[in-house]
C-alpha cells in the first residue's frame, strides 16, 4: 500500500505540476458547465431563420409568419421558392416555409417545408415547430368555421323547442275542433226534418165526418183542416228546403272533419319531426368546437416537467466529460510514463505490474472524481434538488463509467507506442461511441445488429444510466442490468490491461 | 564462481539472435566493464543479468541461484542506471529519493538515512529541494546514480553512463562510480568511451559479434596484443638503417621523420637503440614510448580479418 500511495502521489504531483494539465484538470470542467450551462440553461430555440416564400400573400399567411415571429423564429421573405432553397445550401436561412398564394381556409393549400437534412437536430426542432404553428393556425380557422355551424344549431334547436308547444296548442286546437265538429253532426243527425201530415190529415177528415153536427161545422172545420193542411204543406216545404240543408250541412261537416282529421295528422307528423330533428340535435354529444375540429388530439407531454435544454443535455455532457476526459488521461498518463527514460527502472524495483496498474487506476480516478466534483459543485446551482435527491446514485454510476473508459485509456496506452497515435485512437473510439449512441442519431434508427450491438456501447449505457437517475431519479433496482453490462466491461478491461501492460513491458 | 556467473547464455528476439554462448564471471566488488560496438548486445545483455529478460538458452546465476527464479531478490539487490538520465524531472531531488526508496520496499526512516548518505556521496545534498529538471547535466546523472542507490544495492548496473557528458563530467561521475565501489558495491558496466572503462573497470569483457570475444583484465588484454609497445625515435639525421639493422628490429614503420618501433620489451629495446645512437655519434631529437590503450587492443580485436595479430588466448 505503502508503494501504491508513492506512485500515486508522484503522478499526482507530475499532474499538477505541469501547468496545463492542471489549467484542463481543474478549470476544464468548471469552464464547460459554464459555457453549458449559459447556452443550455433555457426551454426557448434561438436564432433559427425561417425563410419565407408565396407569390401572394393572404392574411393567413402573414397570420402563421407571426406566430413564428412569436415562438423566436427569424423570417426572411425571400423573392422565390429557388433562392429560398439556395439559401439553406449557403446557410442563410436554415428552412423555407412557401405559402401558396392567397392561402386562405376556404380554398384550403399546402404549405411545402423545404429542410436540409444534414442537419437533422435543426430540422426536427424546426418541422415541429412549424408544423404546430400551421397546426394552431389551421386549428383557430376551423374552429371559427365549426362555431359558427355549431351555432346555427342552437339556433334551430332553441326555435325548434320555443315553437314546439305552439304545435302541440295546434295539435290540440285541431283536435277540439275535430271534436266539436262530431258533436255537430250528432246534434245535427238527431234533427228530424221529416213530415208525414197526409195520413194524419186523413184520420183527422175521417174523424171529423164521424163528428155528429152539421155539415156545414163539418165544412167550416174541414175547410179550417185544409187552410192548416196547405199552411202545413207550406211548413213541409219549408222542412224539405232545411232537410236539405241540414244534408248538405252534414256532408261540409264530414268534409271538414276529414281535412281536421287530415290536418291532426299533419301536425303530429310535424310534431314528430321537430321533436326527432330537436332530439338530433340533442343527441350530438360533442358540442366541444376543439374536439369536432380535430377529434384526435395529439399532444406530447414531457414526463419530466419544467426542465430546460441543459437538464436534457446534462447526463450526456456529464458521461461525455468522463468518457474523453478518462480515455484521454488514462492513455496520456500510460504513454508518459512507458515513454519516459525512468520507464524502465520502475520495472526493476521489486514492485509487481499490478500495483502500477492499481496506482495509475487510481491517480486517473482522482482527477476524474474532482472533476466530476467540479462539475457537479457547478451543476448543484442549476438543479440543486434533481441532485441532491439522488446523490448516492450520482456518485456511485459516475465512478462506475469513469472506471470503464479509464481502464479503456489505459489499455489504448499500453497498446499504442506514442503519444500521438494513442490520443488519435481514443478521439476515433470517442467518436464511434458517440456516433453509435443515442446523442446524434437515435440508436433504433440503426439496422437491426447494428443497432443491437450499440446498445452495448459504454457511452450508450452510462448515458442512459445517467438519465435515467438525473431526469427520473431512478433508484439503483432498476438500472441492475445496464450496471452488469459496466461491470462486466470492467471485468473484461481489467484482464486486457494485465496482458497489454505485459504485452507492452515486453517491447522494451 | 563469481558473484554473476553466465554460462552458455543464448538470447533472440524472434529469430534474430543478439548474444550466443555469452560466459562470463562476474565477482564480488569487481567494477567489472562490458564493452562492444553499438548494438553488440550491451544492454540485452545487462537486462539479462538484472532479470529483466529470460534467457532463450543456458543460465545467468546469481550468488549460485538462477536469476529467473530469484527476480525479486535481484531487484532488491541490484541497482540500475541507463544511458539515459532516469528520474523524474518535476519531481525535487528529495522526491525521487523517496519515490524510489518506497518502490524498493524501504520505510521512510530507512529513506531519510540512505537518501543523506546517498545524497552525500554524489554531493547533491546541498540540492534536495531543487526540482530535478532544474539540475546541471553532471547533477542530473548523479542523481541517476543516487536513486539506483537509494537501496543500498549489492550490485550497481550501469549502462553507458558516461554517454553523452562532457570530460569534466565523465571524470565527476568517474569519480563517483570509484566511491561506490570503494564502498564494496559490485559495478557492471557498459560503455564504448574505451577510456572510461579503462580508468574504472579492474576487468573487462569484449563483446564481438553476439558473443563474449575476451574477458580479463586490461593488463590480461593487452598481454594478447602482438604490438604491445610503441617506442617513437626522432634523430637528428632522419637515418635508420643502422637502428634497424644492429638493435635487430623487425616490426617498425617510418612516420614522416619519425621511426616507430613495435616492440614487446620497450625497455630492452630502447637501451639497445640509445646506446647504437651513442656509438654512432647521432643527435637523438625525441623518443618516447607508448603502451596500446584499450581502444587500439578492442579494435585490433574486433577487427575482421586480423585475427594473426591476436595471440590465442
């Protein structure tokens, strides 16, 4: 132990006592969280210059260019849809938006986004922007249509209800009637318009010539019979004329009667219809605007809230630090020390290979842990509480990426011979691990085995474990299998810098 | 046997072969000088002692133990130093000491009292705290010496370590190397500087062509060089032929005005010379003699082709 602690003590004090690997040791890190965490700390999109085209444009138009102007966009109108293009090529504007001319929600149009696609990261923040732009835009405008056929609705179903117990007093109206008219034509059937008087003229003459008296009371009473019977014929006259009547009165009763018949049907078919449209209206649930303008809403949640672009880009910054920072002093410290004129009479000291390993495992620790200390000392003013609540797991995964990528370094120097090829090598592995993580492009974009193989990727899996704790503050359970993909890399490291570091003595 | 004994010692990196049939005895409290030209084998050979390399063939012993089998003992008991200075730059004096001491296994008590001692004989003690960049090249390779040393070693390995130092410089390290061995430290050491090692080594080995050509004294060495002497005759008249005919001189050369005399009793043949010098009434101008240095005996040795000039040995 006592010699580990002499040779860790020598690099640290052959470290610090070179001014600029102490300046990149201790300012580095504070100096990129700074940095970072100016640039990073906000949820807004800066600078971005949207340029736009159409050969006429309508006040919808002008309507979605200020609502970028709103969201921070820059706008360029640009003269035409090839100079817009040729912009993006030179950089002037990073997306053309063209508007057909007079765009406007009744003849409706497609707005054409014209990206460049080697900038992936810019055109996704952009399309998406954009497209919830015109998607509120295009929202707001049917929304006003739909309010206003909404509206009408109301309208019909609030008249509909107002008059339907005006035809319900018609229906009953009508019905009275009908009911009135059949009493008339019972009273008026039960009218007896009918005469007989001959036969009761002819007994009353027979009973008068029984009369005892004379003839000439008989004559004087016949001739008063007949004066009554003409009177009577006249009456009979009279009788027919209003049996007549009463007949045609009968049949314009029916008549009516008929059409009131008629019309009660028409009334309670109308009744039925208003009160089937009125139940129509009823019955269309969604009376909500936004939702008969756009059914199926989307609407992307952020699981973690109020966090900006630094929260986000934190893990990725934090294992990135560690795995360039590690890889690079890690090999930098085994390419010194193997280069150096005192290499070899280390070697014969009776110190075994393993505690220099051990001691040089742990100077490179040293320094990344007050690194990381930095770093995370800056980082505690930014999210203190994101911190502080998962601080064990933030020391513990840190330490555990660290270890893989210095073992990492430490294998790249003792393979490599010069300090040249062996920095060269850890910035080419820096760069595969960056580009087959989830940081540029997303892993699952990869083709299948590809894609499967990357997931193993230490950058990948110490990145993920990161954020999983930084973003969610995931406890350790969770995360077991991602800290056994580590450990076994650790393992597998380990051996491999053994027989390097013999590999590498041997060459001496 | 020797503290070191070599014996039938093969080594080759893949097929190339760079010693073979290396013999050698190396004893106790010699200052003990390999030397041969670059990339004879030198320093394989000096990691082959120190157990740094194995041997592809035969057995490098040390006390009568194979080193393979005693690595840590040697480490312990051996001490290092390349041609090149090897400490930390940007670590003090006092830091190296200490950064070595721990690596040999010594407690701290145990450093303080080797590093005053060690410090003193090397004459840094007056430079503990200066940053080991910041030392002269003399200090510097003292230094070197100082940390090889810090663990009392039983053995002293140097390679080259005059190499690149100024004469001044090579005669304070000379100087320093004498002390250690004077202090009973056993010193192997390599150089081509011939003279460095003549002025050090009580023995030599000469490595030729992957193997041990000859070891022995310098003394031993010179015995096997046919032109042993040199005697350098200037006389007045510039005329020889007497000298040569009556003193009987076979081997002479004529330098300018100058005869030189190849001759293995200088002394013999000098008197001889005056007194024909006398009889003849000549004018003597200058006459000096010279012993072959260890140079003119290594590349008489080593030189192709002329091996009827070396005795067998």
């Amino acid at each position: 132990m006592v010699k580990a602690f002499a040779i860790i003590k020598k690099n640290l004090k052959l470290i610090t006592r070179t001014k600029s690997s102490a300046l990149i040791v201790v300012l580095g890190p504070l100096l990129l969280i700074l940095l970072i965490g100016a640039a990073f700390n906000t949820a807004n999109i800066y600078g971005i210059r949207v340029g736009t085209y159409s050969e006429s444009y309508s006040s919808l138009t002008n309507a979605v260019i200020d609502e970028l102007h709103k969201k921070r966009f820059s706008t360029v109108k640009i003269e035409s849809v090839d100079v817009c293009i040729e912009s993006i090529e030179q950089g002037i504007v990073h997306v053309c938006a063209i508007f057909p001319p007079d765009l406007s929600v009744k003849d409706g149009g497609d707005i054409v986004f014209y990206v460049d696609n080697s900038r992936l990261n810019l055109v996704y923040i952009v399309l998406d922007t954009l497209s919830s732009i015109v998607g509120t835009k295009s929202e707001e405008l049917s929304t006003q249509l739909t309010k206003t056929l909404i509206d009408a609705l109301d309208t019909a179903d609030k008249e509909i209800t107002d008059k339907q117990s005006l035809l319900d007093a018609l229906a009953s109206d009508a019905s009275i009637t009908d009911k009135k008219l059949d009493a008339l034509r019972s009273v008026w059937n039960e009218v007896d318009l009918e005469s007989d008087n001959g036969s009761s003229f002819k007994v009353l003459e027979n009973e008068v010539s029984k009369l005892p008296g004379s003839n000439e009371s008989k004559d004087t009473v016949a001739g008063l019979i007949e004066k009554v019977k003409r009177e009577l014929k006249k009456k009979d006259e009279s009788l027919i004329a209003s049996s007549t009547a009463k007949q045609k009165t009968l049949n314009e009763l029916t008549n009516l009667k008929q059409v009131v018949e008629g019309n009660i049907g028409y009334i309670a078919s109308l009744d039925e219809s208003a009160k089937k449209v009125s139940q129509e209206i009823k019955n269309v649930k969604t009376t909500s605007i936004s939702k008969i303008v756009s059914p199926l809403k989307t609407r992307i949640e952020p699981i973690t809230k109020n966090k900006t672009h630094l929260n986000y880009v934190f893990p990725t910054l934090v294992v990135l630090i560690i795995m360039f920072v590690s890889m690079m002093l890690a090999s930098t410290l085994e390419i010194k020390e193997k280069t150096a004129k005192v290499y070899f009479k280390n070697f014969i000291t009776p110190t075994s290979d393993a505690l220099f390993i051990f001691s040089n495992f742990v100077t490179n620790l040293i320094i990344i842990v007050l690194q990381l200390a930095v770093l995370f000392g800056v980082a505690l003013y930014f999210f203190k509480d994101q911190i502080l609540s998962v601080v064990t797991n933030i020391i513990i995964i840190p330490l555990i990426i660290a270890t893989v990528f210095i073992l990492l370094g430490m294998v790249l120097g003792n393979v490599f011979r010069s300090e040249e090829t062996s920095t060269l090598a850890v910035i080419s592995l820096g760069f595969v691990f960056l580009f087959f993580s989830s940081t540029i492009l997303p892993i699952e974009s990869l083709p299948g085995v590809i894609g499967k193989i990357a997931t193993f990727n230490p950058f990948f899996v110490g990145e993920r474990l990161l954020n999983q704790v930084l973003l969610f503050q995931s406890p350790l359970q969770p995360l077991l299998p991602s800290l056994y993909i580590l450990g076994g890399y650790i393992v597998g490291l380990i051996i491999l810098t053994v027989v390097t570091k013999k590999i590498a003595k041997r060459r001496m | 046997m020797g503290l070191i004994d070599l014996r039938g010692v093969k080594k080759r990196f893949g097929r190339k072969v760079i010693l073979e049939g290396v013999d050698l005895d190396i004893r106790e409290k010699d200052i003990f000088g390999i030397i041969g030209v670059n990339g004879s084998g030198k320093t394989t050979l000096l990691k082959l002692l120190i157990g740094f390399y194995k041997t592809s063939h035969g057995k490098v012993s040390y006390k009568g133990k194979n080193i393979s089998r005693i690595v840590k003992k040697v480490h312990r008991e051996f001490g290092f130093t390349s041609q090149e200075s090897s400490f930390y730059p940007k670590l003090t004096v006092k830091e190296n000491l200490f950064y070595f001491g721990s690596l040999y296994g010594l407690h701290n008590d145990e450093i303080r009292t080797n590093m005053d001692k060690v410090l003193k004989l090397v004459e840094l003690d007056d430079v503990k705290k200066v940053l080991a960049e910041n030392l002269s090249g003399g200090m510097q390779r003292r230094l070197d010496l100082a940390c090889s040393m810090i663990h009392e070693p039983k053995v002293l390995v140097l390679d080259e370590p005059t190499e690149d130092l100024d004469p001044l410089l090579r005669r304070e390290i000379i100087k320093v190397i004498k002390k250690i061995n004077k202090l009973g430290t056993t010193v192997i050491i390599t150089s081509h500087l011939l003279d460095d090692i003549e002025s050090l080594c009580n023995r030599v080995a000469i490595l030729h062509h992957r193997k041990v050509m000859k070891v022995g004294s310098i003394d031993d060495l010179r015995k096997l060089y046919d032109r042993e002497e040199e005697i350098h005759l200037e006389v007045e008249s510039g005329k020889y032929e007497r000298i040569i005919k009556f003193a009987k001189l076979k081997d002479v050369e004529c330098v300018g005005s100058k005869l030189i005399v190849y001759t293995k009793d200088a002394e013999k043949t000098l008197h001889l010379i005056f007194h024909i010098i006398e009889n003849d009434n000549e004018k003597l101008v200058y006459a000096d003699v010279k012993k072959p240095n260890l140079e003119e005996i290594f590349e008489s040795l080593t030189k192709e082709g002329e091996s009827s000039v070396v005795k067998k040995w």
